[in-house]
C-alpha cells in the first residue's frame, strides 16, 4: 500500500463521502509500514489474522515484538498446524488469554485439513474457525483480501460513537447494533483495505481516548460530537468491574541458580502453562513444604482478578509431582506467565541467579 503523493484540497474532502474521507486520509496519513502490512502473497491472510487476534489484547507497539518473533518462528499458516502446542503457547507468552493461541492453532489445522492449507476467502466459512469472530473475520476479508467488510473494533467504536453520537456502552447488545448498522450503511467498495486500515489508526491516532486532534481529523465537519462540544462523553464509559482479588501462595525452590516449574492442568488460570508450584491456600503448601519461609508477595493484575503472590522458600519439594528445574535465562523456551517473570525479578534483584 503505497501513499499518494497527491494531497486533496480541502473542497475535493467535502464532496466526498465518509468512506472516501478516511480513505484519501489513510493515504496521506495513515500507518503503512506495520510488520504484518508487509507480508504479501498466500502467506498474507495468515499474517494479518496473527496480528489481528494479537491486537485484541494489547498495542501495536508491544504486538511488532511478537508479531515477528511469532512469525519468524512459525512464517506459514501450515507451520502453525504442525507446530507443538507447548511451542506455540511460548511464542505467546507475556501476551495473556492463552486460549486465543490454541484456537489460532485449532483454525489453522482446520485450514490445513479442509481448506487446502489456506483461510477461505468467505466471511462466515471464516467464523466458523475456532476464535475467528466477525470483526477478525471481516478484517482478514478486508486487509487481506481487500473486500468491504466492515470491522468493529475499540478504535472504530470510538470514531463511530464520537462522529454518529451513538449513546450506550460500546459493548452493550444494542449499542453494538447500533455500530454494526452503521458500519453496514458506510462500506467502502473500492478501497476496502485502506478504509479498514485507516478507520483504525484514525481511532489510535488522531480521535484518540484523551484529547482527540479534531483539526488534524478528516471527518470533522459531520462529527456530531464535536459540533455539539460532547467529545469526552462519548464512548459512554464502562461500568466498572468490581475485581476480584485472589490469593496464590507459590514455593520458590532454586538449586544451583536453577528454580523447579512445574505445567499447570488444564483448568483454573493459567491452564498448560509453566510455573512455579503453588497453592490456593497456606496449609496446602506447608503440607508439602513444613520448613517453608515467606520471603516477599506481589501484586499482579488480570483483567478481572488481582493476583496476590505470596512467595515462599523452601528446600523441600514434593517428590510426587514431576518438576522441571530451568534457569531464567531459559524461561522463553517454556510457556509462561508473566507473573512468573515478575517473581523471578524480585528473586535477582535480592540474589543472583
Ligand atoms: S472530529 Fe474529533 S471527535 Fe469527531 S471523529 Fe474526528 S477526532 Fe473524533
């Protein structure tokens, strides 16, 4: 996607329609140099669902990093499928909701057994694939293989609930009809990829949460939020969630600079992931550690829960459990949560390992 050099008069951007508007600003504007943008050939689709399931949980800026680590371990879609679940849950450690790389691994061995090893060109048979809902759907569809299928994402919301004034919190049922409708009337048919592309980054860069630029904004003449000085109330804000907050009491075993992980089972958090051995309560613990130490606690924020971490020493371990003794340095091979790495810091920065 190259940007035009012609720059439009400001009487060219009133005649145009919505769509136009944010397509001639995307080309002047908008980002063209992302790492997946990169990609092109069959492999593209592919690319572009990876960094689309990677920015629901994060920014751009921390999804290049795993973007091109992800890729460069695992550059095909049929790379992915064959790929080990361990290895895969790695390349996504730090990022969070763990189960959004297991379906990417899921889709993509469905792709490979029923769709010839690629994602198929079709909005709903894409749906159908574990983890693919219909925004990701219609952005495949869109910046891969440019067809105008609209996508609803927190930056499009917040352009859409701003210029349209759409009332409601942005993921409430009906206020999410609301934004689909519209994204229904206002496709783009000739350039759908860069209307995607530019609806988005218009939301990261210029109609931002916090002091939105609306004279750098292509579509500030329609915008009804600005025309009626309502900017800050729209999106309506969440209702905040009471977090709930959760205690984990952890034994920290280090032998010779090496510490004792163990992989978690496949329920409660951190489902299949390595970490250290821990507890729901402190009697549990000492019932395999009599000799433990608490040595210091963190905090450490989920979405909707706030972990308490209270670590402990001890040096005896529970021979009936199969552990993995690993050095820090050698955490990236394993899936891991982040907590971990942060229990980790803590340890160093009072000892060395
Ligand atoms: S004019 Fe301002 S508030 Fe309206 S869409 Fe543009 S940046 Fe957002």
């Amino acid at each position: 996607m190259q940007p035009s050099l012609l720059k439009p008069s400001s009487a060219d951007l009133e005649s145009k329609s919505f769509s136009q508007k944010i397509v001639v600003w995307y080309r002047n504007h908008g980002r063209k140099d992302l790492p997946w943008q990169r990609s092109s050939g069959e492999d593209k689709p592919y690319h572009v669902w990876l960094s689309e399931i990677m920015l629901q949980q994060t920014q751009v800026i921390k999804v290049k990093d795993y973007f091109n680590r992800f890729i460069s371990e695992l550059p095909t879609l049929k790379q992915l499928a064959a790929a080990d679940e361990q290895k895969v849950l790695s390349l996504w450690s730090g990022l969070g909701y763990y189960n959004r790389a297991r379906n990417l691994r899921k889709a993509a061995q469905i792709c490979v057994k029923e769709h010839q090893g690629q994602l198929p060109e079709d909005l709903n048979t894409l749906m159908a694939l574990p983890g693919i809902g219909r925004s990701t759907a219609a952005a495949i569809m869109s910046l891969a293989f440019d067809q105008p299928e609209p996508i609803m994402d927190g930056n499009v919301k917040r352009v859409f609930a701003r210029h349209f004034l759409v009332a409601g919190e942005p993921n409430k049922s009906s206020t999410l009809k609301q934004f689909w409708q519209l994204a229904e009337q206002h496709r783009e048919q000739v350039r759908p990829a860069f209307y995607t592309q530019g609806l988005m980054d218009l939301g990261a860069m210029v109609c931002t949460k916090h002091q939105p630029q609306c004279e750098k904004c292509p579509i500030n003449e329609t915008c009804q939020a600005k025309a009626q000085d309502v900017i800050a109330d729209f999106p309506e804000k969440k209702r905040r969630v009471v977090q709930q907050e959760i205690n984990l009491y952890c034994l920290l075993h280090v032998v010779q600079g090496q510490i004792a992980v163990e992989l978690r089972t496949d329920k409660g958090i951190w489902p299949q992931l390595w970490f250290i051995p821990s507890f729901d309560n402190k009697q549990d613990l000492f019932k395999v550690a009599s000799d433990a130490k608490h040595h210091f606690s963190l905090t450490h924020k989920l979405t909707h829960r706030i972990l308490q971490l209270h670590v402990y020493f001890s040096e005896e371990i529970d021979s009936k459990k199969r552990h993995n003794w690993i050095k820090p340095a050698e955490l990236k091979h394993k899936p891991h949560p982040k907590a971990l790495e942060h229990i980790i810091t803590q340890y160093q920065n009072q000892h060395s390992i």
